[in-house]
C-alpha cells in the first residue's frame, strides 16, 4: 500500500527499543516502553503560508527523528506499526 502525507505531516516507523539493560537484563515484552525514535518514510509537500507559498519541510525521507512521548497517530500500513506526525512534532533530526 503507498501513502504519501499531506502538508506539513510526516510517515515514520519506529525504530526498535533496546532489548537488554546495559548490565546484561533481558526487557521483557511488557516492561519495553516505546522508543521515540523513528526512521522517516515519507514526507508531505510542505506547509502554505498565509500569502500562498508553498514552505518545503527540513525533514526528509529517510531521516532518523526524535519524538515527543505523546505525540501523532499511529497506523498500521500492510501489518506493520507506522505514525503520522506534523513536522512541528519533531523535536530533532539525528545525524550520524
């Protein structure tokens, strides 16, 4: 299934939670919380502003974000967990 976003909104997958404490403990399933780290996969064309213009998004495809606890709506696209966010959500671009 293809999404594309709209506006300022952005399509990310979670990148996935430790699995181990760092002294070695297994996380059990129920004890994880979610990371607020995702990976963007797709982007909107950008927010209008108020004379017409069209304002393209800092964030890109492919990405690596920061996320507030509470922040978007999460789908399910073809089984996996994905969210929708609005750029302004994001609370920084990851760079390696």
């Amino acid at each position: 299934m293809k999404v594309r976003p709209l506006h300022d909104r952005l399509l990310v997958r979670r990148v996935a939670g430790e699995e181990k404490t760092k002294g070695g403990i297994i996380i059990p399933e129920s004890g994880k919380e979610k990371p607020a780290e995702a990976k963007v996969v797709a982007v909107g064309p950008g927010k209008r502003a108020d004379d017409g213009k069209l304002i393209k998004l800092d964030v890109k495809k492919g990405d690596r974000i920061l996320f507030a606890k509470y922040s978007g709506n999460e789908i399910k696209l073809d089984g996996d967990e994905h969210m929708i966010l609005r750029e302004d959500e994001v609370l920084a671009i990851i760079e390696d």
